[in-house]
C-alpha cells in the first residue's frame, strides 16, 4: 500500500534532485531503441562525446531487476522498477531474518523495515537505480552466506553465486566490497 503509487499508470517518479530523468532515461531509451532495432547499444554518442554503453557500471542494461525498461517505456518501466526493488527488499529482509532464525514476527518487522528503509527511499527520490539495486541484492547475500554456513548444502551454494552475480552485476561494486568485509565468516 505504501508504494501503490509507483504503479499509477500516466505517473512518473520524478524529483527536482532525481538523476532518473538525466541520466537513466536517456541510457534506458537508446537500449529500448536498439532492441528494437536488433542491436545492443554498444556506444553512446548522445551524451558529450561519447562513451561506449555497455561498459558504463550505471548503464544496468542486462541487470534482471530493470527488464521492465526493455518491454515498457521509461516513464512506465521507471515506477515498476522502483515497485520490485521495494518489494524485494522486503523479502531479502525476511530471509534474512530467517536466516538469523527469528521468530516470525521479527522476520515481518524485518521485512517491513526493509520495504520502508529510508536510506532506500532517499535512493529512490535520487533516481539511483544502480544504488537501489545493490542495496536490494545485499540481504540475499547474508541470507544464503548464513545458510551456506550452516547447511553446508548445493542448493545453499547455489543461492550464495547467484545472490552474489547479481549484487555484482548491480553496477556499484563499492557497497558489496564493504558488505563482504562485513560478512559473517
């Protein structure tokens, strides 16, 4: 109910510091427009005198948390984004919790902070959607480190590589730096 807004049709998230409308809406068109093109946008020549597309860490054409910006336009795709990342951050606080074998009502309190985490909603009114998407990733991370940790198990292992490949496809690779020295090993 908190962010029902961000899925109003004909809205967008917008602030007057947001870098969503500077920057990420023309990076995410060219890649639309390419799509459709049959290309992948390998160079931006839009943006001063160029710099190629795909080596920018903040471009996050192949991260799976922005695919609704290949399918929709920006203004569409902008507010459902910013809807999952909320709501996964959520649900990484709730595993978290449960791997940390909380009660039930800690794991919903956990989860409930994380989909109302202000460092998460300052990210949003910002337009960061590569900050976002590492601080999202960050709680599955601890969540299957711990699990790894005590189970021991392949599908634990599994959780932790792919938790892992996408904090490290998010782009900024400074917070999983940090995360990792923070890790429970």
């Amino acid at each position: 109910m908190a962010f029902g807004q961000l899925l109003v049709p004909d809205t967008i998230l917008y602030s007057p510091h947001s870098d969503a409308l500077v920057f990420h809406a023309a990076s995410k068109s060219v890649a639309r427009s390419a799509l459709g093109r049959g290309e992948l946008p390998h160079w931006r020549s839009d943006q001063l005198s160029g710099y190629p597309a795909l080596a920018n860490p903040q471009a996050l054409y192949f991260h799976p948390l922005h695919l609704a910006f290949w399918l929709l336009p920006f203004d569409q795709a902008l507010g459902i984004t910013f809807f999952v990342h909320f709501l996964l951050a959520g649900v990484g606080l709730f595993l978290l919790g449960r791997a940390l074998h909380l009660g039930p009502l800690a794991r919903l309190l956990m989860g409930s902070a994380g989909m109302l985490s202000f460092k998460l909603i300052l990210v949003a009114y910002a337009g960061w959607l590569s900050v976002i998407s590492s601080l999202v990733v960050l709680p599955f991370v601890f969540a299957a480190l711990l699990w790894l940790l005590e189970s021991r198990r392949p599908a634990a292992a599994l959780a932790l590589a792919t938790s892992l490949g996408l904090a490290l496809a998010s782009g900024l690779l400074q917070l999983v730096y940090y995360a990792l020295l923070l890790a429970p090993i």
